[in-house]
C-alpha cells in the first residue's frame, strides 16, 4: 500500500460556466471600479486648477462624496466583498 495521493490536473477540472446574470454582475462591477478610478482622477485634477479655494474644495469633496457612493455601489453588488467576479 502507497502514501501517495494522486493528484489531479487543473487542466481536467472543469469550472463552472458563468450565468449570464452573473456575467453581467461581472460587468457591472468592473465598470463601477473604472467609474471609481477615473473620479478620483478627476478629483486630482480638480484641486490643481486656480480659481477660489472654496469652489475648488467643494468641487473636490462632490467628487469624493461621488467616489464613496460608488464604493457603496460596488460594495453591495459584491455583498461585501463576499462575491468577487474576477
């Protein structure tokens, strides 16, 4: 009698096949996080333009305050994490 445990390929293992409601979920989610990206981005670029310091920091917190919403979003379409589609 042998210790040894075969093991098997990855390559054999079959995954299996996304819904497409869980395809679209995928989606979704990988857009809010591009969305999420590309306002702080803005946010940056917001804070070195002249102008009152008062507008330029409540354009900036709208634009954070827009982030976290955002964040919120992607948070609950995960459950918390809990479901990551990549």
């Amino acid at each position: 009698m042998s210790n040894v445990i075969p093991f098997s390929s990855r390559s054999r293992q079959q995954t299996p096949a996304a819904t497409p409601a869980e395809e679209e979920r995928a989606a979704l989610a990988a857009d809010l996080i591009e969305m999420i990206d590309r306002v702080r981005e803005l946010t940056e670029r917001v804070v070195a333009l002249p102008g009152p310091g008062l507008q330029v920091e409540q354009t900036a917190q709208h634009l954070l305050d827009a982030a976290t919403a955002l964040e919120c979003a992607t948070e609950a379409l995960t459950e918390g994490g809990e479901w990551v589609p990549f």
